[in-house]
C-alpha cells in the first residue's frame, strides 16, 4: 500500500503543476489512499511506519484542500 501510495501522490502532485482539470479527481483518490494507507501503519510501533503513517495523514489534508 506504501508504495501504491507513493506513486498516486506523485502523480497527484504533477498533474496539480500542469493545472490538470483532473487533478481534483486524482487529489480525491489520492486522499482517500493517504487516509487508508494511514489507517494501515499507524497499527504498527516501527518509526518507519509513524513516519509513514504522519506524512499520509498531511498529504490527505492537503489532497483535500482541492477539492
């Protein structure tokens, strides 16, 4: 899921800098993937997995400040 994750906010993320009439739609999914990928490491304890899980939640935050 990490890595499904890494790859729909990168191309979130570029279609917002071309000015994409479709990223509103990509920054949706791309949210509600952060939220559950999220969800999935904040169960576990490894400082990788909080990293992980705290940079998810702030990117679903700012997905959804597009929309």
């Amino acid at each position: 899921m990490d890595m499904e994750c890494a790859v729909l906010c990168y191309a979130a993320a570029q279609l917002m800098s071309l000015g994409s009439a479709k990223s509103i739609d990509v920054c949706r999914l791309c949210a509600e993937v952060c939220e559950a990928c999220s969800d999935e490491c904040g169960k576990h304890d490894n400082e990788h997995c909080k990293e992980c899980a705290d940079a998810c939640r702030k990117c679903a935050k700012e997905c959804k400040k597009m929309y």
